[in-house]
C-alpha cells in the first residue's frame, strides 16, 4: 500500500524529475554566518537523507547591499563557490537535490546602505533605503545574475529567486513601495519589469536544466499591494521568462496579519495557490502551516498545488518524507509554529534551533550515541523536559522509568493545548506518547515518587516542574480568586475578570477568558474577518475593506502586572506582536505598574500612580509567576542521592519549553 500517494508521486520537470512532492522551504539559520561549513553540510544533508524532493537554502545575498543584515552570508567569491561545494556535495552523496535561494532584501537589510525602489523607510527598519537609479537598477540585476552562475558552479541543482515576502523584487511591484514614474515605475508593466527582467537574464545565464523557482507574493497582506490580476499578470510573464516552478509567499514581513504562527490555520493560504495553478501550465507549489502529511495530502489530492513548501517541520524533523512514506506519521515530531527558536532566533541573531528538536542545527554537536554501559535511570516527572530525557536516554539503550503523579502524560503542556490559537500542542503530547512507547519508556501513571522509590537506580532526573508563585495579596484565598491551572482546566469563571500577572501565561489566560465557541484557528473564515484578511481581487493587497471584525469578547477581561511597561513586551519577538493584537481586539485592558492591595467580595483593589483602584470584577486569576517545585530533589540529596534536576524544576521562569525540552534532550544525551 502507498502511503499519501499523491504525496509521494513523482514530478517531472522535463529535466529532471523529483521523486515526490515535497519541498524543503528557504529558512534562514545562521549556519552560514558561522562559518563552519561541515556543520551547514550536515544540517542539509540530514534533511536530504530524511527523504525531501527538494531542498531550498535560507537566502543567500547576491551582493553586501542586498544582504538581510551585514556580513549575511552569500557567494562573492571562489571562495565561497568552494565552500557551497561542500553542502551540494552532503547533499548529494545523501541522494537529495538542493536549490539555493537568492535573497537581496532591498529596504529590508539592516543596513544604512539598503537599496529600494524608492526612498520609502521600512517600519520594520531604522534605516531610509537609497532610490536606484537606472544604472544602479542594471547593476542589481548583473549580481543576481553572477549569484546564479556562481551557484550552478557550487554544484547546486537549481535557484530560488525571492519575490515576495517584501523584499527587493516585490518593493518594485507595489505602489505601497514604488513611488517611481520611469521605467520601472508607474504602470504595472513597469513595476513588474524588474522581476521579469531577472528571470529572463538568470534562465539566459544558467542555461535549460537548471531549477529556476521564483517566489510569487499571492497576497501582500499591505495597503497598495499587489490586485488579484497583477498577480496572475506576473505569474504568466515570470512562466514565460523561463521559470521552472513557481513557489507561493504570502504577506510582508511588515504586515500586520500573522501568517505562520501557531495561531493561523493550517493551510490558510492554500486556497490562493489553487486560484492560481490553472492560470500557468509550470507547477505551482503551496506554502504555510502546512505541517503534516495529511493536510499536504488533501491539498495536493484537492487539486489545490503541484507540490508542497514545508520549512520548519524540517528542523522538527528531518525525517518527515521518511517516515510518512513509511507509514509512521505518527512519529513525525510536529511544527507546532511557536516560532520561540527557529524566527525568535533568527531576528535575535542567535543561532536557529527548534524547540520540538535541540538537534536542529546542532547536528554534529548534539549527538545521540548509543551507549556501551546501559543504566537504570529514573525519571520523574512527564512533563517536556522528563519526557524528552526519557526518550532520548532509552533511545541510546538505558533502562528508563519514568514516574508521573497525574493520569496523563504532558505536564503543563496539557494546560498551552487548552488555549485558541495553541492547539498544535495537542499533537505534540500525542507525540510524546508514542515516542515514549517506541523507546521503550516503562510509564508508571498515578506515582507520585519518593526518595525510597528511587534509591535503586544509578541515575535519577528530577523534572517535577514548577509551583505558582505566592502572590501576596491580602484576600487571596477568597472564593472569587482561581489559578491559571484551575481556569484552564476548565473552572467556572465569571463574566468580569481580573488577571494578575501579565506574562506568557497571563496573556495565555486572557486569550482563553475572551472566547466562546469555535476557535479561529479551527475556522478559517473566522479567523480571516478577525484578521481583517480579504481576496486581493477585491481589494489590492488583499486587506478587507471594513477591517479586522472579530467576535464579541466572551468576557470582560483586565490583565495586570506589577512592572511599569507595556504588557507583553517580554513576549516572543516575533510572536509578541500577535498576541498584543488578538488581546486588543478583544477589548482587553492591559494595566502596568499596578500594585496589589487586596482582594475583597466587590473584586480587586489597587492602586497606581494616580491612586487607589476598585477593579469590579467577579473572578481574579492569578497568573503571577511560579517557583521551581524541588521537593523532591531536596528530599534526595538529604538521602544522600544527587539528581540532575532540570526543566521548570531547575528554572521556573515563564514556563520555557524550549529551554526545558532541550535540558532534557542533553541530558539524555549524556547520561
């Protein structure tokens, strides 16, 4: 039997054909930057023997103005042609196939030297972009060119040009860039001039069995952006021009409508990919929380794409090809879009992980031997950070117990898969279930253990988690006042609501009091009147006329925190904006340097820089932090017994499952 047939089917590209349908999406990892090419070639490598058609590189700048930031890697030099020949060499000794992705970020490089369209300052950018001239135009044309020629030399199989997202080439595409009135400007025979232009002159330069995908913005998700017809108008000339493949973007990085997080729904953008594909006869391929093989399935069983874009749930798992065309989806650790170490990474200049896989990017450092002296380990505590030290410890050949208090397995993640917006966390504790079974994970439910249960073993991890944090507040202890686990556990909450404490889990609370019903996550047209997200043959850029239009508020909420800042700003770097937003729409009061004075029958009394506050409300939820929960581990070491302790039992802050599941992988690895 053929698992995800349609999935698994060849595409024929004249010459060449690619053994199935899924590619590898450009993400950018800062391995390049690194220097460090054995460990680039292993990062693509392990991803090419996992089973993927095709492989897109993070974006390469054609030349230092066109970089996403300076000293942003790309191929200026023999050098670096030698360099890039160590990766497609990985590449293809793994039997893949490697595409390298051509980026030159226009107003959008972090640089005073940045380069655009026209003189239009980025909101995402400090920086006012110099306008080209026509010269100047031909030169950015010539170093993309070169970047191509220099990438057939590498070895590489074929070229992603980026045209959408915002960058340089779409700059020159919309009026809410392009101010110009010459060639390049104006109609939009001459904004897509520049686009078309590079296409013809790479195809020209690169010869007819060479990959050349080119990056289409179907939807800008901007004011004056691309119209419906502009963009069939450029997919055509962009097919005619000589493209191979036309790879979807959806919205600016400036735009103001998430379109990856773990909040959008899965495929949201699939249905413009499907309006698209019969106005060209080159594949078209899909992109965006696409995260499984059955939602890839439908898409491409649906007629919808000729093929599928996944980046991210290739650094959760490199084997997703693999092991869907074997039958075991189930193992496919899952891209639950949290962003928290791959993008929240990356716009930090840190290094690219994921929080489901520490060994994203760590290929060749964080390594899981199998181990030549097996041990009886004990683990206690199945939370994210014991659950992945028992996979991983089991995994490499010790004898693993793993000792949970509660009926169930999940810990605390069991609370963020209650929350709208947070259900691929439901997927990733199922995850967990059947890694600890295939691994061989002796279970044992309803044990809350004790230092004479654990003397027998020659290692014991401590992963009890945390407790919520003493609030202090006189009052406290009334009937109108519940804990973030009791609300989320579904306790009954009343129709006006203090939260106090304005962290990750307070805004989690919040999001979960304001809805009722269906979430929009779960309901795509729900979620596109929230976000305002229209039909770019309507309006151009694909804003809805009338704007965001979210549902009532389920409730009355206040969310509050001590710190004289704005609330959320400690959130995700790239997610923080998002739930700042949902909140807003909702008619949340978000409230800082609040002190607390105490809780009383009307509701909550305060008091801020202009005075005293009664808050009248019918349920406070304390939300205020939480301490390491070390009993056990301090009941151990006075028995005499030194356990590693790690996740929120180590460190309570905020909750880091990214921390905590990456403690627990490393430790696993070392034991």
């Amino acid at each position: 039997m053929t698992h995800y047939p349609h999935l698994m089917e060849p595409l024929d590209l004249g010459f060449v054909t690619l053994p199935n349908r899924v590619l590898m999406g450009s993400m950018h990892t800062g391995l390049e930057e690194t220097g460090d090419w054995a460990r680039v070639a292993e990062f693509y490598a392990t991803r090419a023997r996992g089973g993927v058609a095709l492989i897109v590189t993070g974006g390469m700048a054609p030349n230092a103005e066109g970089g996403v930031f300076p000293g942003a890697a790309g191929l200026y030099s023999a050098r670096d042609i030698a360099n890039h020949r160590r990766v497609t060499d990985a590449v293809h000794a793994a039997g893949g196939r490697i595409a390298m992705q051509i980026l030159h970020a226009g107003r959008y490089a972090y640089s005073k030297d940045c380069v655009s369209a026209s003189a239009v300052k980025s909101p995402i950018s400090p920086f006012v972009p110099r306008e080209l001239d026509a010269a100047g135009i031909e030169a950015q044309i010539a170093d993309i060119v070169t970047a191509a020629v220099r990438a057939r030399e590498a070895g590489y199989d074929g070229v992603e040009i980026m045209g959408s997202e915002g960058y340089f080439l779409n700059q020159f595409l919309a009026r809410h860039v392009n101010k110009r009135t010459d060639q390049w400007g104006g109609d939009y025979a001459n904004r897509m001039r520049l686009p078309v232009e590079v296409v013809r002159r790479v195809r020209e330069a690169v010869g007819a069995d060479f990959i050349l995908i080119y990056r289409i913005s179907l939807i800008d998700l901007v004011p004056d952006g691309s119209s419906w017809d502009e963009v069939v108008l450029l997919a055509k000339a962009i097919e005619a021009a000589g493209a191979t493949l036309l790879n979807t973007g959806i919205g600016w990085h400036e735009a103001r409508v998430p379109t990856i997080a773990t909040s959008v729904p899965r495929a949201a953008f699939a249905w413009l990919t499907a309006r698209l594909r019969p106005e060209v006869s080159i594949p078209v391929i899909t992109s965006n929380r696409i995260n499984t093989p059955d939602v890839a399935e439908g898409i491409l069983a649906g007629g919808q794409a000729d093929m599928v874009s996944m980046a991210r749930p290739f650094l959760a798992d490199p084997d997703f090809v693999a092991k869907a065309a074997a039958g075991r989806a189930a193992e496919i650790a899952p891209c639950i879009a949290c962003n928290q170490a791959c993008l929240d990474h990356t716009f930090s200049g840190k290094l690219t992980s994921c929080l489901v896989n520490p060994r994203a990017c760590a290929e060749t450092e964080l390594v899981y031997t199998p181990t030549s002296a097996p041990k009886r380990v004990a683990v206690v505590g199945a939370g994210a950070a014991g659950m992945m030290c028992a996979i991983v410890a089991a995994q490499r050949g010790h004898r693993v117990d793993l000792f949970e208090a509660s009926a169930e397995v999940g810990g605390l993640l069991n609370l963020a898969k209650a929350v709208p917006g947070k259900e691929e966390f439901r997927g990733l504790v199922d995850w967990f279930g059947v890694m600890l079974s295939n691994a061989g994970v002796q279970l044992h439910l309803n044990h809350r253990a004790t230092a004479q249960d654990l003397a027998g073993y020659d290692e014991v991890v401590v992963a009890t988690g945390v407790l919520p944090r003493d609030a202090g507040i006189a009052g406290q202890d009334a009937a109108n006042v519940l804990g973030y686990e009791a609300v989320l556990k579904g306790a009954a909450v009343g129709k006006r609501v203090a939260v106090v404490g304005a962290g990750g889990i307070g805004f989690d609370v919040a999001e979960y009091l304001v809805h009722a019903g269906k979430s929009p996550t779960e309901d795509l047209d729900l979620w596109r009147r929230e976000w305002g997200v229209g039909d770019p043959a309507d309006v151009a850029g694909g804003l809805a006329a009338n704007g965001p239009q979210p549902e009532a508020p389920a409730r009355h909420v206040v969310l509050l925190q001590r710190k004289a800042e704005k609330p959320g700003r400690r959130l995700g770097k790239t997610t923080g904006w998002i739930h700042r937003a949902a909140l807003q729409m909702k008619r949340v009061q978000m409230r800082g340097g609040v002190s607390y004075d105490a809780v009383v029958p009307e509701g909550l009394q305060i008091s801020t820089s202009e005075g005293p506050e009664l808050l009248a409300v019918d349920t406070v939820v304390m939300c205020a932090g939480q301490v390491p929960n070390r009993g056990l581990a301090d009941a151990l070491e006075a028995a005499g017994i030194t356990p590693h302790v790690i996740g929120g039992a180590d460190v309570a802050a905020e909750l880091d499952a990214k921390r905590a599941i990456d403690q627990g992988a490393r430790l696993g690895a070392a034991l």
